[in-house]
C-alpha cells in the first residue's frame, strides 16, 4: 500500500498582475456587451 509516496506540492507559479488585469477588463467588456445584446434583443422584440 505504499503507492502513494508523500510528495512536496511544488509551489505554482503566479501570473503577473497585468495578465490578471488584462483579464478583469475583458471580462467587464464581454459582460456589458451581454447585457446590452439582451436589453437591445428585449427592446425589439417586446414591441
């Protein structure tokens, strides 16, 4: 049963803060064109 050997974690490593900014934005952009899609599509069609 000794198959699994204690292994030390390897620490990861990190992604830059201006990936993760980079990130953040797009994620802003992608959610505000969303909602402006669904509001533009419920505006058309509700009449």
């Amino acid at each position: 049963m000794g198959s699994h050997a204690a292994k030390k974690t390897e620490p990861v490593e990190e992604l830059p803060d201006s990936w993760w900014h980079k990130v953040y934005v797009a994620v802003v952009i992608t959610t505000i064109v969303v909602i402006s899609a669904l509001w533009a599509f419920s505006r058309y069609f509700s009449s």
